[in-house]
C-alpha cells in the first residue's frame, strides 16, 4: 500500500519514507547475494572503511550490536565477512570483509550507481551534514 504524498515536513518521516524507497529500489542487487538490507549496509561500511571494530561498524551500519553481532555472525559463516581479535586490545574484536565479501560488495555498489540513487544519496549526505 502506497502512503500519500501529502505536505510532511517532520524530518523523522521523510527520513523513514526516503530509507524505505531507496531499500526497494536497491533490494534487488543485494538480494541476488542472498543478503539482507542490513547486511549489505554492513558491507557497504566495510568496503568504505575496512577494519573496524564492532562498535564502530555498528554505529556506520546504524545497526543495534546485537542485531549486528547476528548479522556479522552469519555473514562469517557465509565467508563474505573476517572477523580478528584486535591487535592492541584482546577483548575487542575488528571486522573487515573477506575476498569474497569485498568482491560481491563492490558488484553490489557497481548495481547501485544509476543516477537516480547517485542523486538522492548526494542529496541525503548534504542534509546529514548540515544537521548537529
């Protein structure tokens, strides 16, 4: 069922609507990998910014830890993530994508780049830069 375009003009909204648009006009490249949405913002963080720690790719991901903590699971078990104690701190642990990962994720980002998405991720980004 298709919402109304009406006159909303509270930013939580037109965020939630612009997310849902864009998700199902992207669904098809991640879902041809058999990846959930919150999965492919979790390669698309590590393809930007390889090697980070759960905390950080959480808040990149804007993923809860424990959803993150599940979805990095399974995507290690699928070999498309590597997961490494970190060097300078043995309790934390820091996540990249494997070969494989980084393969599929730059498929995937290669998909995405038409210039409709090209335009409203610009559009987006500056938004989210003006705000605190």
């Amino acid at each position: 069922m298709e919402v109304a375009e009406t006159a909303v003009t509270d930013l939580a909204v037109l965020l939630a609507r612009a997310q849902r648009r864009i998700e199902r006009a992207l669904a098809e490249a991640y879902a041809e990998f058999d990846l959930t949405a919150e999965q492919w913002r979790i390669l698309s963080v590590l393809l930007d910014d390889p090697g980070q720690t759960m905390t950080r790719l959480a808040d990149g991901a804007a993923l809860p830890a424990g959803t993150l903590t599940r979805h990095v699971d399974r995507l290690v078990e699928r070999g498309l993530v590597l997961r490494k104690i970190h060097a300078e701190d043995k309790r934390r642990a820091v996540v990249a994508l494997s070969p494989v990962g980084a393969s599929a994720a730059r498929e995937i980002r290669a998909q995405q780049q038409n210039e409709a998405v090209a335009r409203v991720a610009r559009d987006l980004r500056t938004v989210l830069e003006k705000l605190p």
